[in-house]
C-alpha cells in the first residue's frame, strides 16, 4: 500500500457544467455578488462542476463575512484593542473574525485553482500531436 493521494481515472473525474447554477438564496448581496463574479470565471476556464457547489457557498458566505468585517474595522469610532469587563485589554474579536474569515476564502480560492500559485498546479490535457488538425501539414 502507498502512502500519498491517489488520482481519479478521467472516467470518474466530475465534468464542467456549461451553466452557472443558481445562487443559493439566502446569500446577501455580496455574497451574491461574488457567486456571480465567480462562477463565471471558472465557467470560462471550465472549473465548474455540479460536486462543488457547497464549497462555492462556504467561500460565497466566507466572503460576505470578510467584507462585513472589513466596513466594521474602517468605522472612525473601530478600536484595534478593547477593554474587557475586568479591565484586561484584549484584542478586538472583530480582527480575529475577519482573519478567520480571509483564511477561509483564501483557502477555498487555492482549492479552486482561483489564486497564482495554485493555476501553475493545475493539469490541462495537452492536445495530441498526432490528433492536431494540423498535423500533416508541415513536413
């Protein structure tokens, strides 16, 4: 037995839908916003599958949150470090959630080859020479 992931035949690889699916109904408008802008990327690149639509909610949702976190923190009023009811200064849960939450969406974006790094790791299929409409051509 070997250690390490073992790679689905192309036979059982989910294929591309050829459609944007519906935006989950209870995304807000960012998130919503983001669904729209996302999928038609990976539409256009042929990275949309029916199999991944939970995670493209968790990222969608993920999103929303960092957004929302981040117009809480550009607030004139927003405090890096708050007071607790005893008195101990502690950092405002807000930093952490954001963080949390752009982890998350980084995280999701790596998995869908949606970040530089992770484009160079995907595989396209290499068109073969001998099937080329072009071979015979050129001699």
């Amino acid at each position: 037995m070997t250690k390490g992931r073992t790679k689905l035949p192309d036979g059982l690889k989910p294929k591309p839908i050829t459609s944007i699916p519906d935006c989950p109904d209870y995304l807000d408008t960012v998130g919503r916003e983001e669904w729209h802008r996302v999928t038609k990327e990976m539409l256009s690149v042929g990275l949309l599958n029916k199999v991944d639509r939970a995670s493209l909610e968790l990222y969608c949702e993920n999103y929303s949150r960092y957004r929302q976190y981040l117009e809480l923190m550009r607030k004139p009023d927003f405090e890096t470090t708050i007071i607790t009811a005893n008195g101990a200064a502690q950092i405002n849960p807000i930093l952490k959630l954001s963080d949390a939450a752009a982890r998350t969406c980084r995280s999701m974006l790596m998995q869908f080859g949606l970040t530089p790094v992770s484009r160079e790791k995907l595989t396209t299929k290499k068109e073969d020479p001998a099937e080329s409409k072009w071979t015979g051509l050129v001699k």
